[in-house]
C-alpha cells in the first residue's frame, strides 16, 4: 500500500511540473515571435509622396538657349512623336566629309536628345548667289527641316566678288523657301571661320551680324571663340579655306554650348 501510495504521489508530481512548464510557455510565447518576422520602425517606411517625388526629377531643358519658336516647336515635335528636323548647311569649312566641326556638333545632338531630333549636314563649295538659283536648295530644304543653321558662304562670297548686299538678299530668298516648306521654321545664321591678314572680309562679317539683327535672325558669333593673339595660323590649314582639326573643335564647343544646355 505505501508503495502504491508513493507512485500515485510521483505521477502527481510529474502531472503539476508539465502543467506548470505549459502555462510558461504560453505566457512567455507572446513576447517570443521568431526573430524573422519583425515589424520596420516606423521611419524606415518612406512615404509614398516622398518615393514620388524622387521618380519624377525635373529633366533640364536642353534647348533653353534656342530661339523661343524653335522650343516651342521642339516640345510640339516630342509631344506628338515625331523627331525634329535640324538641318546644317554652308561652305567647305562644314568639314563634312572629314570629321569637321558639323558632323562632330552632329553626334552630340543625337546623343543628347537621342530620337527626338534628326539632323542633316549638306555642303556646297559654291557662292551664295549659286546656291539659292540652283537645285542646291530644294537639296537642303528636303524633308522639310524645323530648324536650319546655315553658314551663308560670306567666306567665300568674298573670294568670289560677291558682295555683302548680294548676300543678304541670298539668306533673305531662302529664308523664304524655307518657310514656304515650314512655316514654323527657323533659320540661325553664322558666319565661316575667321583667317589672318584679311581686309575686307571681317567687313563683310560684321555686315552680316548687323543685318541678322536688323532681320531678326538669330546670330551666333563663334568669332568671340577665335584667338585674336596672332596664332589664329594654328586653327586654320595653310590656304585658311578651312579649320583644321584644333580650329573645328573650337568651332564645334561653342556650337555645343548653344544647342545642348548644360
């Protein structure tokens, strides 16, 4: 009997320690949630306006230095998915087929603005009475260009006899043309490259900005870019028709800085 007494005892004893370990268990299993399911601080949580607000960056606008109509023109172009026609035109000293400053100014454009823009380079080694009473131009108006940055040939109008006035009245006959295809069009002017030793033909350049702006023509001066100290000779090949290969990178930098805002 005792015997049976002490093993009734035992089991007792057994029954209240495991009731006991389970009653702790399911007081301290509140505060014991597997390490892996954690709640973030509440400032770890970024705010949905604030992750907003950090996807829409405002873009720069590239064209900021460009005449009004042709900004304008630009955005009209991107909003309605069609890429927007720039083309160069001018003399020899374009250095098209030689890696001159216009197919460098070229490149940058379509890497800045990628599809949204095209451009066309056409050159002639012609003075700018020929260029305007020939085929040339319907050349250069196809495909209706929305911006056209033209050296009017004054270089070699110069060497040609052609005189200032006869220029003018070149720009101002394909100005014509060119809103004929485009009416929304613009036309910025420039002149060539300047050489050593000349008399008349910084005349002749100073006539042409002087009426781009009596016009309202857009007028970029790459002059102001040009060394003035005597080594102009370093920019220029021997017979100064051209730039050479220092004097294009000159020519192309400054023509970045105008098309392509920083």
């Amino acid at each position: 009997m005792k015997h049976f007494l002490l093993v009734v005892l035992a089991l007792a004893c057994g029954a209240v320690l495991i009731m006991g370990n389970l009653y702790w268990l399911n007081r301290t299993g509140q505060t014991t949630e597997d390490p892996k399911v954690e709640s973030k601080p509440v400032s770890a949580v970024a705010p949905k306006d604030t992750e907003e607000k950090e996807e829409k960056k405002e873009e720069k606008d590239l064209t900021a230095n460009w005449p009004e109509e042709a900004r304008e023109l630009y955005k009209k172009r991107v909003e309605d998915e069609e890429a927007f026609k720039i083309t160069i035109i001018g003399s020899l000293a374009l250095g098209a087929s030689e890696g001159g400053w216009a197919p460098q100014l070229k490149e940058a454009l379509l890497s800045a603005y990628g599809d949204s823009i095209e451009v066309k380079i056409d050159e002639w080694d012609t003075t700018s009475v020929e260029f305007v009473n020939s085929s040339d131009v319907e050349d250069a108006l196809e495909g209706s260009p929305d911006l056209v940055l033209w050296e009017p040939f004054t270089l070699v109008d110069n060497s040609n006899g052609v005189g200032p006035v006869q220029n003018h009245d070149s720009i101002l006959i394909f100005d014509r043309k060119l809103h004929e295809v485009n009416e929304e069009a613009t036309l910025i002017l420039q002149p060539p490259h300047p050489i050593e030793d000349a008399t008349y033909y910084p005349l002749n350049v100073d006539e042409l900005k002087t009426f781009a702006k009596e016009e309202g023509f857009t007028y970029l001066d790459h002059w102001s870019e040009w060394p003035d100290d005597g080594s102009l000779a370093d920019y220029l090949i021997d017979s100064q028709d051209t730039p050479n290969a220092k004097g294009y990178t000159l020519w192309k930098d400054y023509l970045n800085e105008y098309f392509i805002e920083d």
